[in-house]
C-alpha cells in the first residue's frame, strides 16, 4: 500500500506566477489535510478536505489560496500570483476518518521557492 | 485546540533513555494525546496516542497523569537515527479536524 505521494518535490516560482501542489492519498483514505511549514516552525494546518468537498478552510489565508480534492484524480492546492513569502515546505496528509484523534499519514512534501 | 509547551531542544547521548514532557494545561476531556517525530525534509510521523496513564508500542512509551495536564514521552536507548524533531498534540474533540502543531522539541543524539 504505497504511502501519501505528493509531487513535485521541489517547485521554484517567480512572483507572480502560479504553483499547483499535488497530493494521491493513501489507498482508502478519503480525507486530506495539507499544513505549511515554514522554516524552524511547527505545521500550521492550512484546509481539509473530502471528496469534492472543503470540510474546513480555517487556516487558508483569504487570497490567492485554493484547494480541491475532485471525485476522480489528486487533491490539490494553487497558489496564484505567488510572493516570497509563500515560499515553504508544504506537506498533504490522509487519514481513514475525519477526528483528528486519529493518526493522519504525512507525504514527503513539497518545497516551494518563490524567485 | 488545546495548546501544549514542550523544550525547545533536548541533547542526548546514545544508548541513553530521553524522557520529553509536554505540558497541556488545558485539554479537554475528548482530547487525546498524540505525538509525532519529523526528520529533517519529511513529513511528520505517528508515533505513539494515549488517553490516559501508560501506552507502550515497539517505538517508545507514554506517561500520562491521572490529571492529564501533561504527558511524557519516553524513547528507550537512543541511536543517532532518534534525531529528529518530536511534536506534542492534543486534538480528538468532535469537531476539531486538524491537528495543532507547536514547534516541538529538536533532540539531537550525540555519539
């Protein structure tokens, strides 16, 4: 059962320009969380999901941040007209339920640097 | 979300048992604790959850007071490869979807 896959590993953007993450779930796992991270800090939760469905998008700043997971194919989340500041590690996880007493899996996460 | 305080870094030499405390004053009666370890350039790990008193796995064990205002996570003989940033969480209230991640304690394992 292969793990969360996230691609690409590394995406290099200039201001301005836009960034498509993309994140496969774990087999059977309808739920998918991704978090930021910047350097030296703790994941800051960012959006969950279900299918075709945004269950909670506290953390996700107001502009230019969006997410999706569709019936068919990876969740993904875009970043339009990206700034230096959006430049971090940002890691998908999946997990069987939606109670975050549960364990959520963790992809390898998509380094993002804005040029 | 319960807030939690844990060190910022702890040093530890190998074979040495390492004890990190995390304090959560204020959890809830539904929360669980749940700790996860990062190394560097990947994302987080489950390691170990418990309610209350003691859990124990192949990884490492939980120590946790009948007042559940803190909790313990013990790492049996560590090796070079413990080094990594462990994380505290308190979550599991209805409701409450994503997990809160502080900035968690750096362990480095020295030879």
């Amino acid at each position: 059962n292969a793990g969360v896959m996230q691609n690409p590993r590394h995406l290099v953007r200039r201001r301005g320009q836009e960034a498509r993450l993309r994140c496969s779930p774990m087999k059977g796992h309808s739920h998918v969380y991704w978090y930021r991270q910047l350097p030296e800090e703790g994941l800051k939760f960012m959006v969950y999901l279900q299918k075709e469905n945004i269950i909670d998008e506290s953390g996700m700043p107001k502009e230019r941040f969006s997410a999706e997971f569709p019936k068919e194919g990876p969740s993904i989340l875009r970043i339009q007209q990206v700034v230096r500041g959006d430049s971090a590690a940002y890691f998908c996880a999946s997990s069987p339920y939606g109670d975050s007493s549960y364990e959520q899996y963790f992809g390898p996460g998509t380094r993002l640097t804005v040029t | 979300l319960a807030k939690t305080t844990q060190p910022i870094s702890m040093d530890s030499y190998e074979g040495q048992e390492v004890n990190i405390t995390c304090s959560h004053n204020n959890i809830a009666t539904n929360d669980y604790i749940t700790w996860y370890q990062q190394f560097p350039s990947q994302g987080p790990r489950f390691i170990i959850q418990g309610y209350k008193t003691k859990v124990t796995n192949e990884v490492a064990s939980l120590f946790i007071p009948a007042d559940r205002k803190s909790s313990t996570l013990s790492l049996p003989r560590v090796s070079l490869s413990d080094t990594a940033v462990y994380y505290c969480l308190v979550g599991g209230t209805t409701g409450a979807n994503n997990l809160f991640f502080g900035t968690g304690t750096r362990l480095t394992v020295i030879p």
